[in-house]
C-alpha cells in the first residue's frame, strides 16, 4: 500500500506541474502592457493631443445631445443639450477650477466633485495610462466572470482618493466594465452622498489608431432614484485644432 501511496502521490505532483497557471497569476504591469496594446499602443494613446466626442444620452424619458471636449493638459468642457432645447448648458474644468450651468447661472463645480472630474473626466488618456507617475495605486485582484466571460478586476485608487474598479476582458484586454462611486455634496445635516454606478463598455472601433468604446451603459444608485443611461457615440475626432479659451472660466 505504500508503494502504491507514494506512486500514486509523485504522479499527482507531476500531474500538478503541467496545470497552467491561472490568469491571476499574471502581474498588473503585464495587464495594463496588453491594456495599451489592446488600445493600439501607449506611443498612438499618448500622441492624442485633443478629443471632440459626440454623443447622445438616452434614458427611458428624454434623450440628450452632448459634445465633450478634451485636451492637454488637464482641460474638458461639456455642452449638454437636451431636446427639444436650442442652447448648450456647458460645464468646464481647468487648472483654475470647474464650473457649471444650472437655471441660466454659472456656479462654482463643488469640490468633492472637481476631483473626481480632474481624475478621470479631464484625464485624456485615461486613469490606466501612466497611473503610477501620476500618483495612482493599482492592484490586479485576479478574474471574475462578467457576461459569461472571464475579465481581469483591478482596483484603481487615485492620488486624490476616487476608487474604480475596473474589469479587462481576459481575450481582448479592453474594459468591459467599470464600478466606482461618484461623491456628491453633503446634504444639509453634513451627511456625506454619493451615487454608487456600474459602467457597461461595448462596440470598440478605432479612430486614428487607437480603440474607444462607441456604446456606454450605465446604471446610477444610491441616489434619490435609481437612474439607467445608454450613451452612444456618434463620433470621436482626435487632434482637431481646439483653442484654450474654450475652457476659460465660465462667465468669464
């Protein structure tokens, strides 16, 4: 019985030895490197001086036109127009401040909201890209199934303390999903808010080298109410000229 204990017991290590190493095993450095190869390279991400993305926001009661503008460093200015609406109400970040429109008013962005906006709205590149030189922490906190299909979970702090995580499907290397928590103004007690939402990613294309998702769900709770908004894109231009004055301070 021994002998067939100790046969049996050197075939299971051998056996062992051949198993492939889980997806886990890789390292977050080997992940966000086919991240970017997945994206067309970090030379084409980085080569991105400005964005204009055109897109229409849908939920089950209106739908709404919005054209975001983006550029080094640090720069983004939305104009929303909802239907049936002529006029933009724009909102705008830079290194001042961010600043938006709300009843015809320009008001001050609040500040819990502005650095959320500076981590990853202004981020051109996106918070993957460079995370550790911009003061990020990233951890690979090994696969989970999203849709049927395995994706790596890493966790994103930024320097400023917003956490996402951020799902990477295990075959494309693309996000295909995105939880995270927006802080919203403390209510009139002081007690803290915030809306907890998940972002769906989908219909990647490539414009100029590089791939962006074209389709956007997101589901937003916590609030109030519980809201749902489908995102379309209908285009995306890389480096068309955009003057600075356009993210001047509102009003201003």
């Amino acid at each position: 019985m021994k002998r067939v204990s100790v046969v049996c017991g050197a075939a299971l290590v051998a056996a062992v030895a051949f198993i492939p190493r889980p997806a886990s095993a890789q390292t977050v450095d080997e992940v966000v490197q086919k991240y970017y190869d997945a994206r067309g390279g970090y030379d084409k991400v980085k080569a991105i001086q400005t964005l204009k993305i055109t897109q229409t926001v849908g939920n089950p009661f209106s739908r709404t036109k919005v054209v975001i503008f983006k550029k080094r460093p640090g720069l983004v200015r939305w104009e929303v127009t909802p239907a049936g609406q002529p006029a933009a109400i724009p909102r705008v970040i830079n290194a001042e401040g961010g600043w938006d429109t709300q009843q015809g008013k320009v008001v001050p962005r609040p500040e819990i909201m502005l650095k959320e906006d500076r981590d990853i709205d202004a981020d051109i590149d996106g918070p993957l890209v460079d995370w550790k030189a911009k003061g990020h922490t990233l951890t690979l906190e090994g696969t989970e199934k999203i849709g049927g299909n395995a994706a790596y979970k890493l966790k994103l702090v930024t320097k400023n303390g917003v956490t996402r995580e951020i799902f990477l499907d295990s075959k494309t290397y693309l996000p295909v999903l995105e939880k995270g928590r927006m802080s919203l103004p403390p209510d009139p007690r002081g007690k803290p808010r915030f809306n907890e939402h998940v972002f769906t990613y989908s219909d990647w294309k490539e414009v100029n080298g590089v791939k962006f998702p074209f389709a956007v769900d997101e589901e937003r709770t916590g609030g109030p109410i519980t809201q749902s908004f489908a995102v379309y894109y209908e285009k995306i231009e890389v480096n068309t000229p955009i003057e600075d004055a356009l993210f001047a301070k509102l009003g201003s």
